[in-house]
C-alpha cells in the first residue's frame, strides 16, 4: 500500500495503489458513503498480483479525504464523478480500466458518459442506472426498508455508530449466507477510527446532483461487465439485468445468492472476471 493525500483542483482526496505502475491502471470506485477501505486490502492484492496496477480513494467526507461541515457539503454529485478524473490526473493516468460498486458503480457510468476518454472499459458492480431508462425497476426489499424505518444511531457515540453499520453490512449481505460478523465489525471499526470526521459521511445522503451527464447508456461505448448478487436487497437482480441491456455489448455476471457488494466469498470469482475483462478489452 502507497497511501497518500494529493491535491488536484484544489480538492484533497486521500488514494492508495496496489501494484506495478506500469501494469494496466484499474481505479476502483466505492459507494458513496463509503471509505476506500471496502475495497479490501486482500481483494486489492490479488488483482495487482494479476498484473493491475490498483487505486482506490476515499471520497470526499469519507477517510482522510477533505471533509465538509455536516449539512453544508458544498460540492454535489457531479464533483464526486469528477474526482475520479482528478484520481487519474494525480498519477498521471490518461485513461484506465474503471470498477464502480453501488453508488460508484453509477459514478463509473456518469463518468464513461462525461469523459469516455479517460474510460478503458467498465466494471459495474451491485448498482443501477444512472441515468433514467424507459422500464420499472423493482424497489429495495422489505427487509431493508424495515431496516432503515426501524434503525436508531447516535452520531455523537461511536459504539452506536458502529452497531449500526455493522447491522446495515448485515442487511446489505442479503440473507441467504452466513455473515461474518467479526470481519464486518473489524472493518467497520476501522472505517470509524480512521476518519477524520466519520459523521460527515452523512452528507452523501443529500447531496444535490449538479451538472450530471444526460446521454443514454446505449451511448457508452467501452466493453462492460456487469457483475450482480441474486441476493442483493438494496437494488435487486433486475436492475442489474436492465443495466447490461442497456449498454451496448455488455455482459451480465450473476453472483448467485450474493447480497450487495463484494464479499469476501466472492473476491476470487470477482477478481477473476475483472482480470479477464480488462485483459481483453480497452485502451491500457
């Protein structure tokens, strides 16, 4: 791990690699909402070790990335998008191979449709459309919205904090395989501890959109995978299914009784594919 902050348009952003810098560059884009340290150290090894030269970053109000006051984050999610570019642009990286999960993996379309030349093919993870498509999507499970209606967390208590990511981590892994709760709360724990202002994460939550990109998926022109869980409570299978129908020539990988994310169950199939996908497509 190289972790540094680098500062490009005047906005901090906390990165880290993995790997050989003349390897093929593969940016890894976390949910908003999310520190880099969801992208595992052990999933991030062994796609360098496949020959990627790996980055990850926290996001603004995530890690040790600039932080805002809460309630006046002062950028919109647009920035976040362009973040990605500013990543590239602090390793000097004209273009790379970009892996979006969740909500980065709607960043990783926004920013295909925004600057395709900086995109060498998409990876598109445990998300959805990102911009609106002609077709109803199924909407989040009961049992996750009865997590959030029921959920209770004490931002000023950092024991609260963590018993409630800990149980969100439980309710985004869909159910159906056994959860680790010790790895999740380690993890967590990690998250919580290591951030400047972990309570400023709350900003992702309302963030206006800015100057988002309005061209369809149908214009995203580089190779994609779509890689989804059977199990994914937060944006079920369909979406994934939609979203591959609707980028030209992508494929669809479907994880079977894989909830929301990359889990540690899935890191070698996961690894795999993105190892084959960016072996065989895109501008290095």
């Amino acid at each position: 791990m190289t972790e540094r902050v680098v500062e490009v348009d005047g906005i901090e952003l906390c990165v880290d690699s993995f790997g050989d810098p003349s390897q093929p560059p593969v940016l890894l884009v976390m949910g908003t909402g999310a520190s880099m340290l969801w992208w595992e150290d052990g999933f991030c090894r062994m796609l360098a070790e496949g020959g990627r030269f790996v980055i990850r970053y926290d996001h603004r109000d995530t890690g040790r990335s600039v932080t805002y006051e809460v309630g006046r984050p002062g950028y919109t999610g647009a920035d976040l998008v362009a973040d990605a570019a500013r990543v590239l642009d602090a390793h000097e990286i004209p273009a790379a191979h970009i892996v979006g999960v969740s909500a980065g993996g709607a960043l990783a379309q926004l920013l295909a449709l925004d600057h395709p030349d900086r995109v060498s093919s998409l990876v598109l993870i445990s998300t959805s459309c990102a911009v609106s498509v002609d077709c109803e999507l199924p909407p989040p499970t009961e049992e996750f919205m009865r997590f959030f209606s029921d959920a209770h967390v004490d931002w000023s208590d950092t024991g609260s904090v963590i018993d409630h990511q800990v149980a969100y981590a439980r309710v985004l892994a869909g159910g159906r395989r056994p959860f680790d709760e010790a790895a999740a709360r380690s993890l967590v724990r990690r998250d919580v501890e290591r951030a400047h202002d972990f309570t400023a994460v709350r900003n992702h939550d309302a963030l206006p959109n800015g100057e988002l990109p309005q061209a369809p998926l149908s214009s995203i022109a580089v190779p994609t995978l779509v890689i989804h869980g059977s199990a994914d409570p937060l944006f079920p299978l369909r979406h994934g299914e939609v979203l591959a129908e609707h980028i030209p020539g992508a494929r669809m990988m479907t994880l079977p009784d894989a909830g929301h994310g990359v889990e540690r169950a899935d890191w070698t199939t996961i690894a795999a594919a993105i190892l084959e996908h960016t072996a065989a497509n895109g501008r290095q």
